[in-house]
C-alpha cells in the first residue's frame, strides 16, 4: 500500500524492519508450517504526517485464537486504568447520570471501577469479555446506532492501545459521529512516536500498531473527521503514550497544552526525514551492540533468560536475530503463552518459576517498559549476584 489509510496522500518509506511474525502469534511446535509472515515497513503521509505501517495486514490473519494480552498482569497497568476512572468521577463525570464507552475494554479495570461508582457503561468489544456490559461487535458507525438507541449518548468514549492497531480509524470516527455527546469526549492513549524517537524505542513498531500518532497527525486526523483535537495528556505506561481528547468541532477550546506539544514536534524535526533516518542508524547501533553482547556472553559460558514475551520482542528477536541458540528461554507470567514458542524465532516460553530455577546469570528484559515492576518482584535475582541487560534507549547491564 502506498497511500495514507486516512487521507490517501501519498505514503514516503522511513524505516524496513524486513520479514515479521505477528507480534502475538505465539506458536505451538506442531503448528510452525503455518506461521505468517509479512514485511514491517513504516511510511510517513507526505500530506497529514501520519507516520503508519505501509503493509496492511489481511484482518483475517490478525484475529487468532486466545488472544493472549492480559494488560492488568501488571500492578502498574491495573493503577493505572483505576486511576484514569477515579479522576473522570472526580471532573469529567460529574453531570446527570453520565454513560461511558470502551472501544475494546482491555481486561475491562476502566469500565469496572466506573461501574462500582454507579456509572452507565459498555465496553464494545468484539471477543467480549466477563465482568463489565459487552456489545460484542466491532465500533462504528452501526454499533454506535445501536448503543445510542438504547443507551443514549455517551460522555465519554474511550480507547487504550486501541486506535493505533485499527486501520479503518474512518470507521471509528463514523462511529463517534453517531454516539458522542454534543459536549462528549473521544479519549484515546496510543505509543508517541516522540518517544519512540527519543528512546530509541524500535520495539513499539510491529503489525498490532498500524500509527504511530503524535499531535500533528492526531489533529489532522480529527479536523478531517469534523473533529478537534482539545487536549493531550503524557503518560507514562508502555514506554510513553500521550492520551488525546477529541471532541466535536465547536464544543470546546483547545487546552494549551496542545500548541505546547505541537511546538514541540516542530523543533524536535519529527516530520524530517532526517530525524527518522538517525532513529534507523540508532536502532542499528543497538542491534549490534545487544548481539556481540549476547554472543560474547555466550561465548564465555554465562548463561541467559529472556524476561516477558512481550509483543515488542518479536521485533526485536526477529530484525536482530536472536533465537534459543543465545536466550534459551523466555519466562512470561502469561498462562495462554506459556508451553508455546515466540513467533518467528522460536524461543520457548515458560512460567516465571523457572527464572529461579536456577537463576541465570543475565536476564534479558524484553519487558523493559515493566522494568521497576519486575525487577522488585525479582529482587532476589539481584541479591543471587544476576544482572539484567536492558536495550531501549540503549544497551546496558544493570
Ligand atoms: O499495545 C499493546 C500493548 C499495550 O500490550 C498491544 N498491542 C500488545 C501488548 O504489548 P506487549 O506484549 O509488548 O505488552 P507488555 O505489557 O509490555 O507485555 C508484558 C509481558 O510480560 C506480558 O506477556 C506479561 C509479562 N509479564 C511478566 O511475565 N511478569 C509482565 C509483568 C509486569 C510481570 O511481572
Ligand atoms: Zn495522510
């Protein structure tokens, strides 16, 4: 694909992070023979600057089964969904009988904890999920009018790593045409490409984040869809998110803190094609470096453990090359990814148990974005003399 999947401008190559597994098509040793593989290419939209994947992949292969993403495994992330709740009730929420909408809830902690408080909500979530009210469909345009025939309009809808896996954001903003109230706010947390750019972040980049946003291209994004971009907040999960508000047109101001980021953007060049092209040269350096550590590691017999089979690692596995010849396994909390091997490299994946048994002298942490997390619930892997090799912004043993 050559054109923008928003504007149909025409796209320009920045980065080919070459031939890629789905980032969590976790596989089981006797289905290896029917692995896909497509190309990871980011492009940039010579008119609205929305940085995106220039392969769209068939949404049929996207969909597999047992979807092993389980966001409140992490203590942080559980904080975090009830804390994003917690504030709303305190300034968003306070009108008459509020109502608000999830597009594809998670583990359903936002909706949940809104819930307890006594406020109307839905997750739309196609796969459905148990605790929380389900309209089990995709969000648009048609789902919309089915919820607002019998819910009403909603305050707000929001979206956690959501918006940047869906190509057809057309049929989200259809959607929100529909459902929004007159003075409703779309709220939606995705990956800053400012801080893939600035971390070195390489990893974000993989087949379930088709954008990679940033304030330009949101706003141009909500102009073309009769919308405003009125807010951004940065947060601090996933390795740096920003969370946009959009709302309609004439309903309310932009906060300053939109120019402010926007300024920002500007001087840190990240619509040059320069500035992505010493984004590629670092990624490079970082491969190289995380590779002759690895071997040399190897090489005089220590022994190595990957930590977290997150969806980034595949990327990082698959365009650096590592496989069970340098991490023999990886330990993931996940029950439905644990017996499986990581796709495309095949490293296999087991239960965190099997860190202590015995400690390996490094871990490797893919789950770098949990790094505090996991390092205090494995303090005793410190105290047993292990280190940790981390690799975004840079390689290093801690
Ligand atoms: O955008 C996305 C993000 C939000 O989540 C999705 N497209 C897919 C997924 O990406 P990820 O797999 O890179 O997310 P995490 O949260 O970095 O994955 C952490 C992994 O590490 C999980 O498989 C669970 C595991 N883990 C663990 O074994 N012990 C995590 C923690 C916190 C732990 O203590
Ligand atoms: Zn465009």
């Amino acid at each position: 694909m050559t054109a923008c999947r928003v504007c149909a401008g025409p796209l320009r190559e920045l980065a080919d992070f070459g031939r890629q597994p789905l980032a969590q098509a976790f596989v089981r040793p006797e289905d290896l023979a029917t692995e896909f593989f497509y190309r990871l290419v980011v492009g940039r939209c010579a008119d609205c600057a929305l940085v995106q994947l220039m392969h769209e992949i068939p949404p049929d292969k996207m969909v597999h089964e047992g979807y092993p993403y389980h966001p409140t495994n992490s203590t942080v992330m559980h904080k975090h969904f009830q804390d994003t709740a917690a504030r709303w009730l305190e300034t968003t929420l306070t009108g008459p009988d509020p109502f608000v909408v999830e597009i594809g809830c998670n583990d359903g902690v936002v909706l949940h904890t809104l819930g307890e408080a006594g406020v109307r909500h839905l997750a739309v979530d196609p796969s459905g999920i148990t605790g929380v009210q389900v309209h089990e469909a995709f969000f648009n345009a048609v789902s919309a009018a089915e919820i607002r025939a019998e819910h009403g309009p909603a305050d707000i809808v929001y979206a956690a790593n959501t918006v940047c896996a869906q190509p057809d954001v057309a049929s989200i903003f259809a959607g929100l045409e529909v459902l929004l109230a007159p003075h409703g706010l779309f709220v939606f947390e995705d990956p800053y490409l400012g801080e893939v750019l600035a971390r070195t972040g390489f990893d974000q980049i993989y087949d379930e984040h088709f954008y990679y946003f940033t304030a330009q291209s949101v706003q141009a994004m909500a102009n073309r869809f009769g919308m405003r971009l009125v807010d951004v907040e940065r947060i601090p999960v996933h390795g740096g998110q920003i969370r946009y508000s959009v709302a309609r047109r004439d309903s309310r101001l932009p906060a300053p803190a939109v120019d402010e980021l926007l300024a920002g953007e500007e001087s840190a060049g990240f619509a040059d094609d320069t500035t992505f092209a010493r984004f590629v040269s670092k990624v490079d350096a970082t491969r190289d470096a995380l590779l002759n550590l690895l071997t040399d590691l190897r090489g005089k017999g220590h022994s190595i453990v990957g930590y977290g089979a997150t969806a980034k690692s595949a990327t990082t596995a698959n365009y650096f090359g590592i496989g069970p010849d340098l991490v023999p396994f990886v330990c993931d909390s996940t029950p439905s990814k644990q017996g499986t091997l990581t796709p495309g490299m095949h490293i296999p994946v087991r239960p965190p148990a099997e860190f202590a048994d015995p400690y390996p002298d490094y871990a490797l942490l893919f789950a770098w974005n949990h790094a505090d997390e996991i390092m205090a619930k494995e303090k005793a892997f410190r105290d047993a003399g292990g280190k940790w090799i981390l690799y975004v912004p840079e390689v290093r043993i801690v």
